[in-house]
C-alpha cells in the first residue's frame, strides 16, 4: 500500500513537471520562405514538445516542426494555452504591445510582448490570432524563466561606453528612451541580465547591443539602418542611358520622388504642372522605360545636389534641404526649347521642345544650372538685370560646368563633360547654339534668338564686348544682357580652370584645374556679392575668394591674370 | 579520410599478424586458467584520461554575389580555424593480452576567424562599388566519440597501443548567416557586420592513433599519444553559402592509464 502510495505521488509530481514546462516551450518560428505570421493549429505534439530546440532570437531553427492535429485537441489546447497566458497578462508577465486588425481574413492579431519582473525579455512574445472574435492560434516565443537574478552588476552608462568601445566609436549617442535593462535568451535555459542599448549618429547610423549588465560583454549586435528602406529605380535617360534613382512606392505604384530617403532632401519630379499642382511621374514596376526626359531630368536634379553636397557641403538649394521640384514637360509655349528656376514656387521647369527641338531636362548642365540659380536666390540673390544678372547667370553656367565635369567624363559628344552649355538637350549632337565657355566668341546668343543682323553681337569674352543695353521695339533685350554678358566671367572661369589664351587681350592664363577654379567663384558669388554686384564688384569678389590661397599662392596670381585677361587692370 | 583508412588497414595489418602469433599464447593461457590460481597475466580494463594539443588548422572560403541597386554585390567570407586542445577519456576492455576494444570521448573546441567583405554598389550610381572589411571570432566545437580496436605490443615497462576505429563527431559551430550593410547619405562608404547562426551537426567519421605507455606499476602508467580523427561536415546557412568543414585532425598529447 505503502508502495502504492508513492508511487501515485511520483506520478502526480511528474505530471505537475509536464504541465509545467510545456508552456515554457512554446515556440515555433516560420521555416524558410514561410512568412512570419505563420497561423497554426496547436498540435498535440507541440505542446508536448520539451526537446523543442528553444533558439534565441538571431539563431533561427532551421527545421522547426509544425504539425497539424485534430480539431479537438486543437482547441482544448489552444484554450489550456490561452488561459495560461491571460493568467500571465494578469501577472504582467505578458503585456499587450499591438492589436493588428486584419479585415480581408476577418481577423484580429494580438502581440503581446513578454516580461519578468518588469523586465522585457529580449524577444519574447506571443501572438494569439482570433478570427470573428474566436481564438483560432496562437504562435510566438515564450520563455520559461524562473529565479533569475536581476540586479545588473554594472551601471547603463558603462554598458554604453563598453559598446562604443566595442563598435570603436566613440561618437555616437545613446538613444536613452530605448536603451534600457533587458532579459535575452541566449540558448535555451540560458539567460542574461543585459542591457539593450542603441547607439548612433544624428543620421544613418544606428547599432542596437547587448551587453551583458554582470560582465560587459557584448553578447550580440546588429544594425538598425535597414538598407532594403531605399527604393531604387532604374530608367533610361533622354539620350537612351541607363540610370539609377530614388524613387517611393506608394499604393502599388512607384513615383519619382524621395522623402529625403535615398537623399536629406524631398524630392519630386513631376510630368505635368497645372492649376498649381505639380503631377508626379509614376511607374507600375520602376523601370522608368517610357519617357527619358523624365529620367534624366529626375537623375540629374539628384546629381546636382550631390554635387553642391559632396564637393562645398551644402544642403541643397537654401543649404537646409529646400525641397527640390522639377517639373518636365512644362507646356506653356513661350517656354518651348527652355528651361527655368522659378523662385516663387521654388522649382525648375523644363517647357517641351520647340522651333530648336531641346529637351533640356536631357542635359546634365541645364538642370545644374538652374538649380543653381536657386542657390543664387539664397546666397548673393544677384538681381536679375543688367550685370549682375548677367553674373547670376554666369555663376550657373560655371557651376553647371562643374556639375558636368564631376560626373561625366571629359571628351566631345552626348554625355560628355565639355565647355559648353546645353549641348546634350537635342536628340541629335549639335555645338551650335550653346553658350560656349572656352570660346564665347563662336556662338551668337542674339543671332539664335532672332534679332536682326545689326544685333548679332558676338557672345562676349572681354570688358570691351560687353553688350551694350539695348531696346528693341521698347522691350529691354535680354534683361540688359543676363544671357549675353554671362560668358566673360564664364570665361574667366574657363581661363582659371582650363587655361589659356583670351581672344581680345591676348592675355594667357595658366589654369589651375576645376576644382580650384570652382572653389574661388563659389566663395565668390555665395560668400562676397550681393544682389546688386557689378563687374567690378565680382572680379574684387574673386580676388577675395582666391585669397584663401594666400597672397603668393599661384591660384591667387592665376585669378589675378584671368581677371586681367577679361580687361581689368589688377593694382 | 585517406589516410587514416591507410593507417587502419596497416593496423589491421599488424593485427592480424599478431593475432596469429598470440593465438598459441591465448591457447596456452586457456589452458593455465583452469587452474584458478593461473589468472590472465594481463588485466582486462582500463581507463585512459588524456589532454590533446591539436596540429590542425584549416581554412576555407566562400563568396558570392547577389543583385544590388541594379549591380552585382560581392561578399565574401574566409574562416581560419585554429589550433585547438581536447580532453580525452576511454574505457578498454582487452579481450587477449594484445587485442581489446576502446569506447572514448573526445572533448574538442576551437577558434574560428571570420575575415568577410563586400563589395556594395552604390545605390545612386554605376560603376561606383564600396568596399568594406570586417572581421568576427567564433567557435566551433567537436566532440567525438569513437569505438576503436586496439593492439596492445608490450615492451617490459612499456607498452606500445595502436588504435583505430569508427567515430561520431558532434560538431556545432557559430557561422556567419548573412552580411548585413548599413549606409548613409551621401553613400561614399559602407560598413558590414555579420548575423550569426548556431549550427549543430552530428556526421560520422574515423579515427586511429598510436600510444607509447610507461608502466610505473601494474596499474598506473603514463602514456604520450598521437591521434587522428577525420570527419567532414557541412553546414548551410541560410542567406550565404554552405561552408565545407573537416573536422579533428592530427592531435598528440598525454595522459595517465589505469588497468584494473
């Protein structure tokens, strides 16, 4: 009786010991290829499942076994199940942390995220799934802790200078809301008393650790800049290159926009402008095949703001990341076969090809251009008259310049970095017509725009061909010249950059390369002039800018002689 | 795998050779045994407890590419095990005074490296890859147990064993699961980091060694030992490819043996 007797009672204990740790074991992971919400029936085999191989988070089971039962023990499990863990809700122990609904399967999805004594556990979480209010599974990790001291051996603080020093960076910033004392299963029965901290920069870089709050050790890592974020679209250009781009995908269908994720700045480049609307391309699958002007007008808006970025580090058009908007396919026709900044609603238009046949938004250093004009409306804001318009549109022709020369390789034909301006806006190559940096001489800007002979001035290389004011039929041609005009500092610009010889003074300059030569007139136009600055004004502005060289540098005597070749006398 | 079948054959070899001479003094000592005072001159168990040093390093590498941004992606990961020591412990049972069997464990651990790279395109531009580096330590353990068949040669105080036989290696290993890359504008460089993922796998292989045994009583000796053991294993992440290991390798070491 005796022996009965205890045999009964070591029954009784083992069947305690079953109850007890099944629901310590529930954990089920989605195989490879399933997806993560993987809805299941608890089998029978699962609860029983204590030689569950219980993985930690980042250590998936690579053959988790889910099996399917029969409807009755389905349900009298999922009910043990369930009331084990709302007994755990009432403990705390389990604490709701997101009710998805999901009306296509007329379901409701309840996460509920696991703690002990108040601490989160690392991963631990269960998801019961009830469909029209019935409890239809249950899946999750759900980890069986029992007496696990929490008292961390080392401060928060310290687990955040253990992981800089770890991740040898010791400039980064602790994120204090999310950085905080955890439980992480590392294997299964095994357990740390660990701080979750996350670590980054003030943008794109970000490192969440475990760190071990009695050792310091950090026991597992992994970033939190999710590359897959950026949605990239491929496209061909206007003349049939290929490109890459940001592009967002909303609703099924992709835009050429980007809310400052692939760049800090939004931006959109629409198809069509009315009513004050700007239309945004899209696309159904993001290969952009359909319409290059687009493309490219989109690419290079980009590239020109990587340019001001990467090479003076400004941020876009007002240097706090000014929203960029072009619009192509403007259709008005006075602006057919051109191109403009419009400062009142801070965009670039690209108006539809004309009498000459341009698309500009086909050429790299159009769209440079006048995005620079924008940077002109928020710098020197050079008014756009006489010679200080002229010296805004010659700061864009130069920056332009550089935009081209920084990404296209230098040489002669479409999509190659040369001298002149707007050379890539027809679908056949042509010099003509293009405002010409190393030769201004060459081109006539008021023969192409249909003056008469008696107005053909050449595009100007020095002082003494500055085109005078000139009305015609009472108009102000040219606003005084903005466009005519432009090309002496251009030129000077060449002469710094390329060297060489100008045509009126005879006078050489021996070029210090684009780069250098940039730098100057940028200072120049963004940190010296102003909007009424003249001629005068800017070639002291230049020698201002060059100064950074120092006096006896020869980018100094070299912007000296440029501003000689123009037609100054430098004293 | 090779040479250890050629070692074993030779074993055998010599086995069986033995076992032909041995045969007469197994007779002889039947016949002895009849009288319960003639005991066996041998004693029949024993127990070995050793340290082994490893020899064998190993490396291999894998690499692959994956579309990215329009481009190709290159990754690529070298793993270098090192060297590493065992704890080793068997039971014999000697059937003959020259023949027996060995049922032992043998407890191994090593230092894994993980140089990985990758070469990312930038999302923006053509042509314009990121090289990145990174490196991570893990480990990865082989635990053994094997059966071998042993030929005992005494030789007055000491005592040569050779030893040979199946093995089951149970191997796990951290590995690098995926390569992760974190960037940010204007994309100019890229880091790496490794996920990492637990592999467990249990693969048959072999084993076969030599111990030369100093006797300081009937019982008690030490022993210095050699030992190869080979087995290959192969494990497969989920995002990389599958890395070929070979386990164990040449170990030689000490230890004590007790016979009772």
């Amino acid at each position: 009786m005796k022996k009965l007797a205890s045999f009964f009672i070591l029954v009784l204990l083992f069947s305690v010991f079953l109850q007890g740790s099944y629901v310590g074991k529930v954990y089920v992971k989605p195989r490879p290829g399933e997806t993560s919400q993987l809805i299941f029936r608890v089998p029978k085999s699962f609860l029983d499942s204590r030689s569950f191989y219980n993985h930690a988070f980042g250590k998936a089971n690579t053959n988790p076994r889910v099996e399917k039962a029969t409807d009755k023990a389905c349900n009298d499990q999922l009910r043990e199940l369930h009331a084990y863990f709302e007994s755990e809700v009432k403990k705390g122990n389990l604490r709701i942390r997101l009710v998805q609904d999901d009306p296509e399967a007329m379901m409701e999805h309840r996460r509920y995220t696991q703690y002990y004594k108040d601490l989160e556990v690392f991963g631990g979480e269960i998801i019961e799934h009830f469909k029209e209010g019935k409890l239809v599974g249950i899946n999750g990790e759900y980890y069986e802790i029992r007496d696990f001291d929490t008292v961390p051996l080392i401060t928060k603080d310290t687990a955040v200078e253990l992981f800089k020093a770890d991740l040898e960076k010791s400039n980064l910033l602790a994120n204090e809301e999310k950085s905080k004392l955890i439980i992480y299963p590392l294997e299964d029965k095994d357990y740390y008393l660990a701080y979750l901290i996350v670590l980054g920069e003030e943008v794109g870089y970000s490192m969440t650790g475990i760190i071990d709050a009695r050792t310091g050790k950090v026991l597992f890592k992994y970033p939190n800049i999710k590359t897959e974020d950026l949605t990239i679209g491929f496209g061909y250009g206007y003349h049939g290159e290929q490109y890459k781009f940001p592009t967002s995908l909303q609703n099924g269908k992709y835009y050429l926009a980007d809310e400052s994720k692939a760049r800090p700045v939004n931006q959109y480049t629409s198809y069509k402008y009315a009513n004050s609307t700007f239309y945004i391309a899209s696309d159904d699958d993001n290969l952009w095949d359909y319409d290059g002007a687009l493309v490219s007008a989109h690419t290079f808006l980009g590239l020109a703001y990587d340019y001001y970025y990467l090479v003076f580090g400004r941020k876009g058009i007002n240097d706090n990341n000014l929203r960029i908007i072009c619009s192509v396919h403007f259709a008005e026709p006075d602006y057919a076969d051109n191109a403009f900044w419009d400062p009142e609603v801070a965009a670039i238009f690209f108006g539809e090809p004309g009498q000459n046949n341009e698309q500009n938004a086909g050429a790299i250093d159009v769209v440079a251009h006048e995005y620079s004009h924008g940077v002109t409306d928020y710098t020197s804001s050079l008014i756009y008259l006489f010679e200080s318009g002229a010296l805004n549109e010659s700061f864009s022709d130069i920056m332009a310049t550089a935009v081209e020369f920084y990404w296209q390789e230098p040489g002669s034909g479409f999509l190659k970095a040369d001298w002149y301006n707007g050379e890539d806006a027809r679908p056949y190559f042509s010099t003509t017509g293009c405002r010409n940096l190393a030769n201004p001489n060459s081109n006539s800007q008021m023969k192409n725009a249909g003056y008469p002979r008696s107005l053909w001035y050449p595009d100007p290389c020095h002082l003494s061909q500055e085109m005078p004011i000139i009305y015609y039929y009472g108009h102000l041609v040219d606003n005084g010249g903005v466009h005519i005009n432009s090309t002496i500092y251009s030129h000077a610009y060449y002469l710094l950059a390329n060297g060489g010889t100008n045509k009126i003074s005879k006078k050489s300059v021996i070029g210090i390369g684009i780069d250098k030569a940039t730098k100057i007139f940028y200072r120049a136009w963004t940190y010296y002039m102003g909007p009424s600055s003249n001629f005068l004004y800017a070639a002291n502005a230049l020698l201002q800018s060059a100064y950074v060289y120092g006096s006896s540098s020869n980018e100094y005597a070299q912007t000296i002689k440029a501003m000689e070749a123009i037609g100054w006398i430098v004293e | 795998m090779k040479k250890c079948s050629i070692l074993f054959l030779t074993i055998l070899l010599i086995t069986s050779l033995s076992f032909s001479r041995d045969r007469n003094s197994w007779n002889n000592i039947s016949i002895r045994s009849s009288s319960p005072e003639n005991k066996p001159g041998w004693k029949k168990f024993s127990i070995r407890l050793g340290y082994n040093v490893g020899f064998a390093t190993q490396s291999a590498s894998i690499s692959w590419t994956k579309e990215l941004y329009y481009e190709q992606a290159l990754f690529g990961i070298d793993y270098r095990a090192k060297k590493g020591n065992s704890f080793n412990a068997a039971l014999g049972y000697r059937f003959s005074r020259s023949f027996g069997v060995m049922v032992g464990v043998d407890i191994a651990a090593r230092n894994l490296n993980a140089n990985y790279d990758a070469s990312i395109p930038h999302p923006l531009y053509f042509n314009s890859p990121r090289e990145a580096q990174n490196s991570a330590s893990y480990k990865i353990t082989e635990n053994a147990a094997y059966l071998d068949l042993v030929l005992t040669v005494p030789i007055g105080k000491f005592g040569l064993d050779f030893f040979a036989g199946p093995a089951y290696i149970l191997s796990s290993a951290e590995l690098i699961s995926a390569v992760q890359y974190s960037q940010s504008y204007p994309y100019t460089s890229v880091t790496i980091s490794a996920q990492n993922q637990k592999f467990s796998k249990n693969v048959f292989g072999a084993n076969a060694g030599v111990s030369l045994i100093f006797n300081f009583t009937p019982s008690v000796g030490v022993f210095i030992a050699g030992q190869y053991f080979s087995g290959n294993v192969r494990f497969k992440p989920s995002e990389v490819p599958g890395l070929k290991l070979t386990l164990g390798g040449l170990k030689a070491g000490g230890g004590i043996k007790i016979v009772f």
